[in-house]
C-alpha cells in the first residue's frame, strides 16, 4: 500500500489522469444505471374514517359499506371514544 502511495505521489500527473478517467466513465454511466424514483406500488388496505355522532356500527355499515360491498370486503369496527 505505502508503495503505491509513493507511486501517486512521483506521478502526479498519471495520478489527475486517472482521476480524471474514474470521474468520467462515473458520469458518462450515471444515465445507464435503473433508478426508480417512484416506484410503482399496490395498497391492498384503503381505511375509511366515518364519524357519525350517535349511529351504531350497523348504522354506519349500512350507510357505507353496503354500496361497495362487491368491491371489496367492508369490517366496520367501534371507535373508542377518548
């Protein structure tokens, strides 16, 4: 290691070159590379908030979940009042 160190040093010039020759190839690269900046995803849960004051869970079921029952599985659970 000391030895290629000392190498770098005496030849400074061969040393920028191949900086020079690491730090373009990295550029001219960059655009090959496969990023994905957003990635496609698929939420399987989609959560639905209803605040009917004084309506029972059957209540709420009936006014929401029954329209889109044959779109998706409805489970409608009390909210603990806090």
């Amino acid at each position: 290691m000391e030895r290629m160190i000392r190498w770098f040093v005496n030849n400074s010039v061969a040393a920028n070159l191949i900086m020079a020759f690491i730090i373009i190839s990295g550029t001219l690269t960059i655009p090959l590379l496969k990023m994905e900046v957003f990635p496609e995803i698929s939420v399987d849960i989609v959560n639905v908030t209803a605040i009917y004051p004084g309506a029972s869970p059957p209540d709420v079921e009936n006014a929401i979940c029954i329209r889109k029952r044959g779109k998706c599985k409805c489970r409608v659970t009390p909210r603990p009042r806090c």
